[in-house]
C-alpha cells in the first residue's frame, strides 16, 4: 500500500512538473509569437510609408512635366493609352480566338 501512494505521490509530481514546463514553453511561443507580429507589424507600415513616399514623388515629377512640358505630357498620355489599348485589344482577340 506504500508503494501505491509513493508512486502515486512521484506520478502527481512529475505531473506538475511537466504541467508548469508546458506553460513555461507555451508562455515563451506566445512571446516569440507576439515579438514576430510586432516586427511584421513595423516592416510592414515603413514599407507602407516608402511606397507613398514614391507614390507622391512620381505624382510630383509629374506635375512638374505637365507644367514645364504640357504638349509631351499630352503625348506621353497618348502613347501610353495607345499602349493599353493596344494590350486590350489584342487580349480579346486571343480570348475570342480561343472559344472558337
């Protein structure tokens, strides 16, 4: 009978032991866990702040050829449309090419 509360006694503390390193363990990936998402985080608004950043600038240097050089800033837009429409049309033709 002895024996049976002594290992029962070892069982429930070896219990415990490996209940409290469970926690110590899930309490060090939480950490790790948040540490990373606050990193991402971080990495992800500079990252949103660099592509404003060059999203204004491109914004500007436009702005400033259309006021030093309105008649290329009109032909830039034209070929760059004439670009596009270009591109569309000839996706449609391959579309309808194809479902035929």
């Amino acid at each position: 009978m002895e024996d049976t509360r002594h290992v029962g006694a070892t069982l429930s503390k070896n219990g415990e032991k490996a209940e409290e390193r469970i926690r110590e363990t899930a309490d060090t990936a939480m950490e790790k866990g948040r540490a990373t998402l606050k990193e991402l985080s971080h990495q992800g608004k500079e990252a949103m702040a660099r592509a404003q950043k060059g999203a204004k600038e491109t914004w500007d240097d436009a702005q400033k050829l259309l006021h030093k050089h309105p008649g290329k800033a009109v032909g830039l837009a034209l070929l760059v449309g004439a670009a596009i429409g270009g591109a569309i049309m000839a996706m449609r033709k391959a579309r309808s090419s194809r479902s035929s």
